[in-house]
C-alpha cells in the first residue's frame, strides 16, 4: 500500500509538471503576441484556460505545509515540491509521446496500452492541429 502511495504521488507530480506547468510559458506568449481572434490563440486558449487557476490552487493548497494534502500524502508538500522541481529539470516541450516511448524503449511493446491508445491518439491529435494550421498558414515559413 505505501509503495502504489509513493507511485501515485510521483505520477500525480510528474502529469502536473508535464501537462500544467511546461504549458505556462507557451501561455504566456500566447497572450502576449497574438491577438485574441488569432486563429493559433483561439485553438490554444481552449486548452489553456485553466493553467494559471491551477497553478495558483497548487502552490496554495498542494505544496504549502500545514495543507490537508500535506498531511495526508506519501510525499507531504515539502516532498512533492523536490519531486516537482526535480521532474522540471528533466521535462521539455519536445518530450512528445513517440520520443518518450522510444526513450523508455516501450514503442514496440504491442500489449503495452499507452503504446496502442496512446499513439492513436497523439496521431489523431497532431493531424487535427496540422489541417488546422494548413487552413490558415500554407507551410511552415508562413508561420
């Protein structure tokens, strides 16, 4: 029980870092630079929304001592603060699902779920982004 705890906590730390807080930069020179009817701002700001809320409820209620969370997790907030920092250091935006299946040698795994799903997914996801780029830019250099 204490082990899938710790593996948890890890797992919850590492989605945070991952999905939320290497999403704030891009973030912020989104709102920076484009317009809000640009058509880039508005496919990114739907996905954007809630990143600065959350965020703030995670220093405020996740990783400050004294927190319900700190008291009742494997990690505590002091713990799962280190393990915030230590997985920023390792993550960058070109981390993508192939490089990390293929990082973690799990991309010819056929059984392995985040493998078969997972990719469908990311595949789908990066067609959809790509036509809807193409409808406004014709390539890369228009951009």
């Amino acid at each position: 029980m204490a082990f899938h705890a710790t593996e948890v906590n890890f797992q919850q730390m590492r989605h945070f870092v991952e999905t939320h807080l290497v999403s704030v930069p891009v973030q912020v020179e989104m709102m920076r630079s484009l317009a809000t009817e640009h058509p880039i701002y508005a496919l990114l700001d739907y996905h954007f929304f809630a990143d600065f809320g959350m965020e703030y409820f995670a220093r405020r209620e996740l990783l400050s001592p004294g927190t319900p969370y700190d008291l009742v997790t494997g990690y505590g907030a002091t713990g799962s603060l280190r393990a915030v920092m230590r997985e920023f250091e390792t993550t960058s935006i070109a981390l993508d699902l192939p490089t990390d299946l293929a990082a973690r040698e799990m991309e010819f795994l056929p059984d392995y779920r985040l493998n078969r799903y997972g990719t469908k997914y990311y595949d789908a996801i990066k067609t959809f982004v790509r036509k809807y780029v193409r409808a406004y830019y014709a390539d890369d250099d228009a951009i």
